[in-house]
C-alpha cells in the first residue's frame, strides 16, 4: 500500500454497487464492499468533497469471444443500493460500457468542479474499476484506489488488477488510510 496524500479537490467515483450487480458471486463479500464505499461516502460528504455514483444499464457493442447476454434484467437491476445514501448533491452517471467516462459527462463534471484526483472504488476491479482508472489516469487525474472497497467476481483478476495494474495507475490503499488522509487535512 502506498497512499500517500489526496488532493485538496479529491472525488469519489462509485462503480456499480447496484442491486443486480452486487448480486454476483463475488471474490470478497459484496456486502463488505458496499459497506467500505458507504462509509467513503459518508466521509466525502462530511468533507464537502465531490461524489459520484455510477450505475450501468448496458454493454457496449461489438463482438467477443466470450458471451455476455445478460438475458432479461429485473426492473430494479440497475438501482443502486440504498446503503450509499444517495444524497441530491452525488452526481449520477449511467454507462453503457466498461468505464465510467466513456459517453458520458463524467470528466467535464469533474474538471467543472476543479477535481485533480479521484478516489475510485467498486465493482468489477478488473473491470468497471480498473477502466475508469485507466481513463482517468490517462487525462490526468491523479488516481487512488481503495482495494478494501473492491472486488471481482474472479479472485485472480482481482488480484492482477491490484498488485500488477494499480500500481501503475496511481496509488493504493485502505478505506481507513483514505478516511485517515481526509481527516488530517482538517485537523
């Protein structure tokens, strides 16, 4: 682990923790996962720091090579689950595709609002997460991942993303060294 400082503007980025997704057999408990992001929002918030929650309703087009019909979905797959609180001021952001920027007004919310790093926690690591770290990563934002706040619904992809990729990316870290990190900048 090797957080070492967040960025006086620092968003959270919640990826997934939906009702149909958290349903998965999943590497960690799921439930363990959704209460670690809740707590990381509850702290943003006390912090008057930036929120937001993603949700995806759809894949993107193209072939591969292994199948992802998801069949019919329940009305409420998509919802996300109410232990995150979603508050007025979280900003919402529905994808189509793996990560969180692509289509969508993430990153001019973010760069609106001042944002240079991005806290980014959820479902799939190797993923939904992963992708939008990437993107992020990529156009600049620092990154920290919250590896406790994690996890996959394959144990070794999980474990590649964490110990092969994040590092690569930006920095990793524990909900309590995040929550540790926020509160010693109003101490």
């Amino acid at each position: 682990m090797a957080l070492t400082t967040l960025d006086p503007k620092t968003a959270l980025i919640v990826i997934d923790l939906q009702k149909g997704i958290v349903a998965y057999p999943t590497a960690h408990p799921a439930a363990d996962v959704v209460k670690q992001a809740s707590t990381l929002a509850d702290v943003f918030r006390r912090h008057s720091l930036p929120i937001v929650l993603v949700n995806v309703t759809g894949g993107a087009p193209g072939r591969t090579e292994q199948a992802r019909n998801l069949g019919e979905l329940p009305a409420d797959w998509a919802d996300l689950v109410p232990e995150l609180n979603q508050q007025p001021t979280d900003h919402t952001v529905t994808k189509r595709t793996w990560g969180a920027f692509t289509h969508t007004d993430l990153d001019e919310h973010l760069k609106k609002l001042g944002v240079t790093q991005v806290v980014i926690v959820g479902v799939a690591t190797s993923i939904g997460v992963e992708s939008t770290a990437r993107y992020a990563h990529e156009n600049g934002f620092n990154v920290a991942l919250a590896v406790d706040a994690m996890t996959d619904m394959n144990a070794d992809a999980h474990t590649n993303s964490i110990t092969r990729i994040f590092p690569r990316l930006g920095e990793t870290g524990t909900t309590q060294e995040i929550i540790d990190l926020l509160d010693q900048r109003s101490a």
